[in-house]
C-alpha cells in the first residue's frame, strides 16, 4: 500500500513538475560541466548559500559538501547579516550552533587545509565549543584552524590559537586585549 | 651548453599553434600560452601544433584574449588588470559556461576562479527558486524528498530574506 502511494504521488510529482518545469528548450546550465567545476563555484559561496544548493536537484545533494580546502565558519557572512551586534539574538546563535555542528560532522575523518571561526558568542555556549572541539578533532587538519570569538557586548576581543602540531587539546590564548 | 640556451637570449620568441576544434589556427608566442597547464605539459612533451577539440573558436578567441592580457601583468597594472577581468565576465550565460569547460579542460587556474566567483556571484543570497530559474535547473526530488532534504539544513533555509529577483 505505502509503496503504491509512492509510486503515485511521484506520478502527482511528474505532472506537477510538467507545469512549473522550467523553459524545456534550454539545457540545464550546469549539466555539461563536471562535478569539480561545481565544487569551485560552491567553494566561492556562503556558507548558508553552499548548503542551500542541496535543494536544487538531485545532482546537487551532496555536492556542497565538498567546499575545498578551508572551513571558514563566520557569523556573518553565513547568514549575510550586517550588522555587528546581533549578538543579542539567540535565534542567530542557534542558527549559526546548529550549521557549524551539521558541517563538522560532516566533514569528521576527512581531510581539510585550514579551519576558521568567527563568532560573537562563546560564554553562554561552553557545551556546544565542547563539542566543535571534539568534532575538529576528528577532521584531519594540515595546516591549523583559526578561532576569533568577539564578544562585543563586553567589547573583548579574545583570540585562540589552536595548535594542532602540538596537541590538539592545548589552546594558545595569543591576545586578550584590555580595554 | 651553450648551443641549447634559451631561444629569448637570442631574440627569437618560440611560436606555437592552437588549432580550435572548428579548424582554425592561432599562433601565439609559448611565454603566454604556458598559462594554460595542459599545454605547457604538452610543449614540454615536444609538441609546437596543439589540436584543442574541446574548444571552438568562439571560446578560444575569448581565452586567448585573458591569456595575452594575464601575460602582460605586472605589479603596476593591477587596477587594469581587475578592470579587464570585471569586462570578461560580462557576456551571456551560453558564453560563461563554455568558458568555464574550456578553462577547466585547459587548466587555466587564474581564469577558472574568476569565472567560478562570477558564477557563485548570481547564487549568492538568491532564493532556490531563482537560482533554479537562472540556470534552468529542473528540480528532479519528488516533494517528500524535497521536503526531507530542507529539513536536514533547516538552519540554511530559514530566516533571511533571500533575493527572488532573476538578474
């Protein structure tokens, strides 16, 4: 029964499909390219804009997934807000916790070049840096990972340094600017 | 030794020849096309005819231009270099895309990531609506699976107030 339901309401799907389809004389842009070349412009993305490609089409699915060499994470630029204090809205920090989770885990025992993070929270979030951590932990990275939390509240700039080379779970603090 | 020094201390320049898949042929200096990966590979191999049959001569034209104006670059025409390159990325869709095959087949790096920002540039911020719409993307999920893929990146889809518009 369930799969005589799926069969139809992919029959729905393909007639629906039919009515919004695109122009059906052009071709798909993309389909005479390979995949590495998407990778390239998906590495050229945001964040949020690389992973919402995964929606378009099939094709499309997994391939954000391969973003390149560096995992830049940064508050703003993820969700392209502008604006420097929206520190103050935990919709935007759960939103942000939520994707840099996906994305770490995601790339757990694979191979990355770099990592960077921007963020203007931390304190409020000691479990889920706990858990990045451990995630980062297990991505093999070669040449280090770069962490900037801003609190900007407390107008504090604290920076860490995290070197790999050394141990893994030793943090660097480099520069904790007084006011 | 001296009898294999290098064809400039001479003034001599060595030529090559790019031949499009259309038949027609380029002859252009080796110091600009060793840009091109694939070919520098193949002039190192010997070879002074190259036969390019995945690039028409539309497509050529147009990378033969990046190429003679990259070789001119120097560390005083930086400005005019970034003001060509903003030019280049100008032309249609149809072009763009044959550009970026052509650039990927012939390992041109410096142009691949121009064309790939200019691409990335009209996905930036759009609506997967638009972006399916600019790129003739025809969505091939069935709504469950559509639906299942939004909500395993729910936090990418949500808020923001994505561009709708198609240029």
């Amino acid at each position: 029964m369930k799969k005589q339901q799926g069969v139809l309401s992919q029959f729905n799907f393909t007639i629906a499909n039919r009515l919004i389809q695109v122009d059906d004389a052009k071709e798909d842009y993309f389909s005479q390219l390979p995949d590495d070349v998407l990778s390239s412009i998906l590495a050229s993305l945001t964040l949020t804009d690389a992973v919402k490609t995964s929606i378009l089409s099939r094709r499309w699915k997994h391939l954000f997934a391969f973003i390149g060499p560096t995992l830049k994470f940064t508050c703003l630029d993820m969700f392209g807000i502008h604006s420097c204090n929206h520190s103050c809205f935990p919709y935007y920090q759960h939103k942000f916790l939520k994707g840099v989770n996906q994305l770490l885990q995601l790339y757990s025992g694979r191979k990355v070049a770099h990592v960077e993070m921007s963020f203007c929270f931390g304190r409020e979030f000691s479990s889920e840096f706990d858990q990045w951590m451990h995630c980062i932990s297990r991505i093999g990275i070669v040449q280090g990972i770069h962490i900037n939390e801003f609190t900007l509240l407390l107008s504090m700039n604290l920076r860490l340094r995290f070197k790999r080379e050394i141990n893994p779970f030793l943090f660097d603090v480099v520069d904790v600017p007084t006011e | 030794m001296a009898s294999s020094s290098s064809s400039s201390k001479t003034g001599l320049k060595k030529m090559l020849t790019l031949k499009s898949s259309d038949g027609d042929e380029f002859e252009l200096e080796e110091s600009i096309v060793i840009q091109c990966q694939t070919i520098k590979h193949m002039v190192e191999d010997g070879f002074s005819l190259i036969p390019l049959q995945n690039v028409d001569t539309k497509t050529l034209t147009k990378i033969i231009e990046y190429m003679k104006k990259h070789a001119e670059k120097t560390e005083s025409n930086k400005e005019e270099i970034k003001n060509f390159n903003k030019e280049f990325v100008k032309g249609s869709f149809d072009d763009q895309f044959e550009l970026v095959s052509a650039a990927n087949y012939l390992h041109i790096n410096g142009l691949m990531d121009l064309l790939c920002q200019s691409i990335a540039d009209r996905i930036n911020n759009k609506s997967v609506r638009a972006v399916r719409e600019i790129f003739n993307i025809s969505n091939d999920y069935t709504p469950d699976e559509e639906e299942k893929v939004r909500d395993e990146h729910k936090w990418a889809h949500e808020g923001g107030e994505f561009d709708e518009s198609l240029d």
